[in-house]
C-alpha cells in the first residue's frame, strides 16, 4: 500500500514553538493504517448516503455513527472554522461535541459496538496531507471519549471519494456533485427508526443534524 503526500494551505504552519504540539496531534497515514481500523463493507453507499443527507460543501466535515450492520443511527454535519489552524485537538473537541447532540455515549460498554465515520470535503486530490492526518487523530480521540469505535476516515473531493489508508475510493460522488435521492443511496436493509437518526428518508432529513 502506498500513501502520496501533498502539503495543505489550511494546515501548513511555520516552524514556531506550537509546532511540537501540532504534530503531536496528528497521524501520519503508517499510524493510521496500523492502528486496526475496521473496513466499510460498502464505502460507497455510506459516502453516497452521507452525501445525499447533508449535501456537503468545502471545509464541511460530516460524522456519523454506524451499527454493526452499518446502518445509519446518527449523523451530524458541521464546517470546519477557517481560522482555527489544522490541530487534531481542536477536531477533536468540533466532533465531540457534535456527537453529544446527536447521540449518547457508550461508555459503559466495556467493548464499543458502535462505530463512527468521518467524511470530510476539501479542494486538493486524494493523497495524504496534514490536515488530514489532524481529523485523524480528532476522530480517534472523540471516538475514545464517546465510547465509540473509531471508523473510516473519507475525503470528498472534485475529483471523488477516498477512504485513505485502504486506498479504496470513486469518482461519484465528488465535492461539485449536486444533491441525490435518499431511495438511489439504500443499502438494502430494514431501516431502524431511532430518534437520534436512521429510520425513513423523512426521519433521516429531520434528525441528519447541520
């Protein structure tokens, strides 16, 4: 398996005193892929579902919570401030908070069975850059805290999708594609109606929090 590396306006930082704490708070994509995260069994449909629910723009991070059938039980979406430089902590405490609204903690299982995902949209091409590696480490952290499994993590961008450290990816959707049907992204199981998401398309509109 192989990783590109592109540098990233949004996460590039000058050689000061922080710097030492910011790459602490990031992983580079050997960590990542070391670190046992579970496959998606259709990364297609969850990105094209996600897509479709949330209708993401540049900057826009979508989390979501998956059951171990990897169906949709909640999903929150939110854009990344520009003027908060590309710290892990900072991602970290966005989705954290986040997932607080969306659904409770599984902190008192002593095994997660609940997983979650991130999809993230930005300009640039498929490969690695620190901004990335930065919602990594804020996945992983906020998955720790809110007793959840960390899942994927997904970039969205003009030229697709990319599940980066398994290196499965699409051209569909893509960061300029327009909005589809919740009936063209099922994954062919019974919905389950919760209220914190999943459920039917008009449940999933109402609970899919922006």
């Amino acid at each position: 398996m192989t990783f590109g590396f592109a540098p990233s306006a949004a996460s590039s930082l000058s050689a000061s005193a922080g710097s030492v704490n910011h790459t602490a708070r990031m992983l580079e994509p050997a960590e990542w892929a070391a670190a046992g995260i579970p496959l998606l069994r259709s990364p297609r449909e969850v990105v094209s579902g996600l897509h479709a629910r949330h209708r993401p723009t540049p900057a826009t991070a979508v989390v979501a919570v998956l059951d171990h059938e990897e169906r949709l039980t909640a999903s929150a979406s939110f854009d990344r401030r520009s003027t908060v430089a590309a710290d892990g902590w900072e991602f970290r405490n966005a989705l954290l908070a986040h997932l607080r609204r969306v659904i409770p903690h599984d902190l008192r299982r002593r095994t997660p069975v609940r997983t979650a995902v991130l999809l993230y949209c930005r300009e640039g091409d498929e490969r690695w850059t620190e901004e990335d590696g930065a919602w990594m480490w804020g996945l992983r952290d906020a998955c720790t805290l809110h007793g959840l499994r960390c899942g994927a993590y997904i970039t969205l961008t003009r030229g697709g999708w990319q599940v980066l450290g398994e290196g499965r990816g699409g051209r569909s959707p893509t960061l300029l594609s327009g909005p589809s049907a919740l009936a063209d992204t099922s994954t062919g199981h019974d919905p389950v109606p919760l209220s914190t998401g999943g459920g039917s398309a008009d449940a999933l509109r109402r609970s899919a929090a922006r």
